[in-house]
C-alpha cells in the first residue's frame, strides 16, 4: 500500500495533552512549593480571573480558553493536594504522633504487608486505612492512614481485612500519611478481606505456585510480569534488568495490562464476543487486573498508561492516543497528586507519549525496507527509551546502550510469558498440576528474557556512565529530542539504518574500548601484576595469575564499578575470589566479578560478623552456582602464575563475630602473594592487634608492594608498617569520603620509611608491574 499523503492527515491535537501536563505541573508544585504553595495558588486564582475576564463575552481565542483552561486546572491540583496535606496535618492522628501516645486503632489494610531487614530485627511494613482510634482515653471516629512497623507476625495480614492493632505512634516523613504505628504485638483479626481481594489473593499465590519448581530467577519473574509481585525476584536479575533498560518488566505497567486485556479480548472474539459487549468485557479485563495486580497508586497508573495503549490501537490511533494520555494524566494527577513527582509515573507517561508520538514516523521510516511487523518491533522501543533516557539517567547515572537491542530480542518472549503465567495461575486454582504444566511454558518463556538481560548486561558497552546534574541532564534532553527529530529521516534509506544499526552494534560490543584498552593504547599496561581498582571507599584487589585470568581479592560496594574495571583489565576467569571480611565496602560488589566470568571458587573469613554481610554473599554466590569456603590459615597454593599464603587469622572453624560488624575488620584475611618476582601484601582492613600478632608470627617479612590496611585510617601500628619496607604502599580510598581517610601521619611514615605511596582517590584504577628494578607505578 502506499504512503497516505501527509496533506491529508488531520493536524494533531495537543490541547488535552496541554491540559495533562497542566496538571502535572500543579501536582510538582504541590510537592515543591513548600511554604510558597499558598502565594503560587493565589497567583494562579489571580491569574485565572484576568484570563477570564479578558475574554469575557465570547472574546478569547481558543488559544486564550486553553491558557485559561491549564491554569485553572493547575491550580485545582494545587488546592486539591493543600487540602489534603492540611486534612492529615490538622488530624487528631497527626497530634497524638507528635506526643509519641499509646493507641489502640481499626484500620483496614490496604497494602500487602512487606518484611525488611534492620539492624535490630527484622520489621514488617504494612499500610493501614483508619476508621478509629482510641488514645488518651479518648475514642474518635476518622479518616486518614497509618503505616505499622510490625514484629514478623504482621507478615500474615492481608490485603483487605480489617484489623486492630495496638503500639506507639511516631510522626510520619510523609505529608501523606498521619502517623508511624511501632507495634509489638499481633495485629486482631476482625473481618476477613472483601471476596474479590480473596479471588486476586489467591489467584497471585497460584500464580507463584506453577512456578516454585522453577530456578529461582524463573520463578521470580513469571509474577513480577503477570502482577508485578517482585518479591522473590533475585537481585542479580534486577541489576541486569537495569543495565539493559529491561526494567519496566519487572513492574506493573501499562505493557502488562494491554497484554492481558489484549489477550482476553481475543478470546472474548473466538467466542463470538463483538460490539459493546466486547467493550465490557475489556473493562472487566481493566479492573480484573487492577485487582490483581493491587490498588496502590503505581497500579492506577500503569492501568491508565495501559488504557491509553488501547485508544492508541485502531484508526486515527495517533490522535486518539494524545486524547487518552492528556485525560489519563489529568485524572491520575486530580486522584492522586503525589504521583506528579513519582519516577514511575513519569517514565509511564514519557514512554507511553513516546509511543504515541514518535512510533508512526518510525515505523513508518523503517517499513519502506522492512516488513512492517519488524518495523513497528524495532519502532515502538526505540521511541519509548528515547522519551525515557534522560529520566533513566537521572535516576541510574547511566545511560543504556544495549535498552534497545535488549527490548526487541525480549518482546517477543513478554507477551507468551505474561499470558501464560496468567494462565497458570487460574488453572491452577483448579488443578495444581495442570497449572504447572502451563506454568513452565511461562518458566521457558521467561528464560529466554533472562537470558537477553544477562548477556547485555555483559556486553563491555552495555551502558555508559552520565551525570546527574541540571547541565548534564538538559544536554541529554536535547540530544534526545535531536534525535527523535532526525532518526525517522535517517532510517528512511536502508543504508543509513544499516549503517546506524552497526555502528550501535560496535559500541555495544566494546570493540572502541577494547582498542582503547589494549597495551597499545596504555591501559592495561603490558606486565601488570596487581591492580587496585578505583572503586569509591572500598577495596577491590586483581591479581593477575594469566592470560585473561586473575585473582580477585575483594569486591568493593558497588557491582558494577568492579565490574567495569575487571572489563578494563580484560578479565575472564577468576579461578579464586578472597573476600577479606563482609563489611558492604568489600563484599557488595561481588556480583560484578561473578557476572559473564568463570570464577571457581569464593574463600571468606572465619568471623562472620555483621551476619548481613555474610548473608549476601552466600546468597549471590548461591544463584551464580559458585562456592564458599573459608580461607584456610596457613595454606599455600599456587593459583597460575602466582603463589598465594593466608597468614591471617588463625581460626580453624567459623565463629560468629559481634554480630554488629565491630568485630570484622581483625578478622580480615590477610595474603602474602608472589607474582612475576615480586612480593605482595594484601592486608584487609587489619587492625594494629591483628598487625601486632602478624608482627610477631612473621618476623623480618619484607614486601615490594603494601596494600596499606583500612584505607590508610589513623588507626595503625605505623611501626610494623615501616618494618616491611614496601617500595609502593597502596591506598583503596573513596574521594571526599566522612572518615577521614587515608591519615596524612600514616602516609608521611610510609614515605618516610621510603615507600612510594599511590592512592586510588586521586589516581583512579592504579596498575603495578613487574620489572627488573622492583615495582614500576602506571595509573590510569
């Protein structure tokens, strides 16, 4: 078919649109104004009048009535939330929070309970709507809402039932809510959950269900696409997810409301279902899956967003899609203003608009030489990344390079897992074994994602690094409108496409930065044999036993700043990994190594203390299938090319520590290692007691390179460190981090003592090789 001619199209509408975001804006201010909140509503009445008053007797232009129309829609938001925030601040429920009373409430839950880890136990979240509460021997009848940090017995409450509850009240952070409930004892049954919340219940528990006999990473993201129910999603998968811009699967949106009205109203036509009833039964679909998927204000949303999919589908779609989106936003924002400063909703709203706006011309573009089905695959998440990039980039410092790629070889496998975990789901209701039947075609399906998000998420390009800033952000507002003005121009001729898609291709595939960092080019420098990356105030040590292959001896806070320079260094295999002791600053990183590597085995300190950092290195270590032993005092091995001796600390059995981190640090294991000639020693955070026993255990120990203990802190037997006579003395320490590190007095006695000292802070990733005259320093 040809082209429709441009001249005849009807000229877009943005006038809802303008309305939408109208509202939005009043929403922002509600939120930001602060103090100025009253001042700027007045203006706003102040303007509103004027408007209306020139215009009066049927004088205004339309475009006046849509400037006139935006600030009274403005300032309906902004009143609407003032009211709001004024009804909870003056609540009887706001002033007893502030006194800290004893109450005693019924309230009905309105939130699935949510259990999270403290440092004193763990507490279980969960969100109240009150009817009454008694304090200060008062009883009063009234609205508003409360969120009770309760004892793990809380986790049994659910969605809908009415309960009592009895604790202290504390204030709230949020505006929103009118107090904190710190309750310590079980919360009182009084009526069960309304027979639609116990039908969505249970159809979210045997949605779980035809998938528990699944690998965790199957079995946690078969809900978290059906119902956004991410709870047992592993946290390996959600970083992957983010760095491929696969993200918005793994929460409700709009994607999984069309698919599974989409897929219901096709069932609904094989029955002979057409006409209005087809119109109810898409309406039934919509609340269903609200239902389903919970009523918090991101499900509203995502079930709007997804509406307005729906309008976007058909004839006149592009049209009928911006009168969607522009009423959607104004409904969302006038129920709810707190969502106009929600990352969530925004990116819905971005992506749906750029659906809307920028996928015709693309595809349209694109199907001059592609099949149309394979133009509008590539059209519609190129448009919606591109609306999203600089609100990803905010929120990541990242911006994703792979996101496209990784959502066109992904969308074919969403719709069959999203469906068919549905479906599992209701027959399993049934019949529970039948419903695990159709619940492993939705495990397969889900494979397949975790798979497109684990290997970009590998790829050395898959994202690059980008600020935060008001500048920053503003430059990739205008490069991303750039481009979605120039890119349907361009990818009308095969060959630019080609060429675009290509040269994409490159970038992701790191061949740029593996020629940047090939010994020809200087980093890494050809005969290193340790190196300190640069990961913030933490330590991350790779020692180089091979070709591609090195000991990595902690792992440093963050996964993907080890990851990077274990990608600069070429690393592959990582036959050994030592984590020193579990504080975050050298455990957290350790999904990073493991991520696209072969990496043999992970050897840990005897002290497990804090336990929370033991915990989550058995669990990464767990799901990537790699073990965990511990380090063995004494042993020697040989580990490729070098030599490894723990010589710290003597404990021949685990022991459990403190319990509260004090007691990790002297528990560092400490490494004598022999590489390429030269000596090594790899202390941890070791403290003086600790380097008091290794004095004494090790007589006359003379190394080449010190890594200096606990981040160059005050806190050092300077004495032994001179002792050791290291010619380069290195020192893992964040830039401007609040502990004071590394000590000025400890590194003038190390230079005193004639070390060359080198710190990561002011040098980034340092490098030592191996020579014939001792240690040679390279900093990238």
């Amino acid at each position: 078919m040809a082209e429709p001619d441009p001249a005849t199209r009807p000229p877009h509408d943005f006038r809802v649109p303008v309305l939408g975001c109208a509202a939005w804006l009043g929403g922002i201010a509600a939120a930001r104004a602060g103090e100025l909140a009253g001042p700027v509503l007045a203006g706003l009445l102040a303007a509103a009048g004027a408007l209306a008053w020139r215009g009066r007797g049927g004088r205004a232009s339309p475009r006046q009535r849509l400037v006139l129309a935006s600030v009274v829609l403005g300032a309906a938001v902004l009143a609407g939330s003032l009211l709001r925030l004024e009804a909870v601040a003056t609540s009887p429920l706001s002033a007893w929070a502030g006194d800290r009373a004893t109450a005693d409430l019924v309230g009905t839950v309105v939130s699935d309970p949510r259990l999270v880890e403290g440092k004193w136990g763990d507490r279980v979240v969960v969100r109240l709507r009150v009817e009454e509460v008694t304090a200060r021997g008062e009883r009063r009848r009234l609205g508003g809402s409360v969120v009770v940090l309760g004892d793990p017995v809380w986790a049994a409450v659910e969605l809908g039932e009415q309960v009592r509850a009895e604790g202290r009240l504390a204030p709230s952070d949020s505006a929103e809510v009118g107090a904190l409930l710190m309750s310590g004892r079980p919360p009182v049954r009084i009526r069960g959950p309304d027979p639609w919340w116990r039908a969505a219940g249970a159809v979210r528990a045997s949605i779980r269900a035809s998938v528990a006999h699944r690998p965790p990473a199957q079995a946690g993201l078969v809900p978290a696409l059906v119902d956004g129910d991410d709870a047992a999603l592993p946290d390996e998968v959600e970083a992957d997810f983010r760095t491929t811009g696969l993200t918005h699967l793994t929460a409700v949106s709009g994607t999984n409301l069309t698919l599974v009205v989409g897929a219901l109203l096709l069932v609904a036509r094989f029955v002979g279902v057409r006409g209005r009833w087809s119109v109810l039964v898409g309406l039934a679909g919509i609340v269903g899956f609200v239902l389903l998927a919970r009523t918090e204000p991101s499900v509203l949303r995502a079930a709007a967003m997804g509406t307005v999919g729906l309008f976007a589908f058909g004839p006149d779609g592009r049209r009928r899609g911006l009168r969607a989106l522009g009423v959607a936003l104004v409904a969302l924002v006038l129920v709810d203003p707190t969502l106009a400063t929600s990352a969530g909703f925004a990116l819905s709203v971005l992506a749906t608009g750029g659906i809307v706006l920028l996928g015709p011309p693309l595809t349209e573009a694109l199907a001059r030489w592609l099949p149309r089905g394979l133009a509008e695959a590539v059209a519609v998440p190129t448009a919606a990344q591109l609306a999203c990039t600089p609100v990803v980039a905010v929120l990541s410092g990242q911006v994703s390079l792979v996101a496209v790629l990784a959502n066109l070889l992904a969308g074919p496998a969403v719709g069959p897992a999203t469906v068919l975990g549905l479906a599992g789901g209701l027959v399993g209701l049934v019949l529970p074994v039948a419903g695990r039947l159709v619940g492993t075609g939705a495990a397969w399906c889900v494979a397949w994602i975790i798979a497109v998000a684990e290997r970009g998420a590998a790829l050395p390009g898959a994202a690059i690094a980008w600020g935060t800033g008001p500048l920053a952000v503003l430059l990739l507002v205008g490069l991303c409108a750039v481009v979605a003005l120039v890119l349907p121009r361009l990818v009308r001729r095969r060959a630019w496409g080609v060429s675009i898609a290509v040269l994409l291709l490159v970038v992701v595939l790191g061949v740029p930065g593996r020629i940047w960092s090939s010994p020809s080019f200087g980093w890494p420098p050809e005969g290193w044999v340790l190196v300190a990356c640069d990961v913030g105030q933490g330590d991350a040590l790779v020692v180089s036993v091979g070709p591609r292959a090195a000991v990595v001896v902690d792992s440093g806070p963050d996964p993907g700043v080890v990851d990077d320079c274990l990608d600069r260094l070429g690393v592959e295999q990582v036959p050994l990994v030592v984590l020193t002791h579990f504080h975050a600053d050298h455990v957290d990183g350790l999904a990073g190594v493991l991520r696209g590597r072969r990496v043999g085995a992970v050897e840990v300190t005897a002290v497990l203390d804090p336990p929370t950092g033991v915990e989550e290195v058995e669990d990464v270590a767990r799901r990537a299938g790699v073990p965990v032993r511990t380090a063995s005092y004494g042993a020697t091995r040989r580990v490729g090319t070098a030599v490894l001796q723990v010589v710290h600390p003597d404990i021949p059995l685990p022991v459990p520590g403190a319990g509260d981190g004090s007691s990790a640090n002297d528990a560092s294991v400490v490494l004598v290692v022999e590489v390429d000639g030269l000596r090594l020693l790899l202390t941890g955070d070791v403290e003086p007691p600790g380097q008091a026993e290794l004095a004494r255990l090790l007589p006359g120990l003379d190394v080449d390179v010190l890594k200096v203990p606990h981040h160059g802190s005050r806190h050092q037997d300077e004495d032994w460190l001179a002792s050791l006579r290291p010619e380069v003395a290195l020192v893992s320490v964040g830039a401007d981090n609040d502990y004071g590190h590394p000590a000025a007095q400890v590194l003038d006695h190390l230079r005193a003592a004639g070390a060359d000292v080198h710190r990561t802070d002011e040098e980034g990733d340092i490098a030592v090789v191996a020579g014939g005259g001792g240690p040679r320093v390279v900093d990238r």
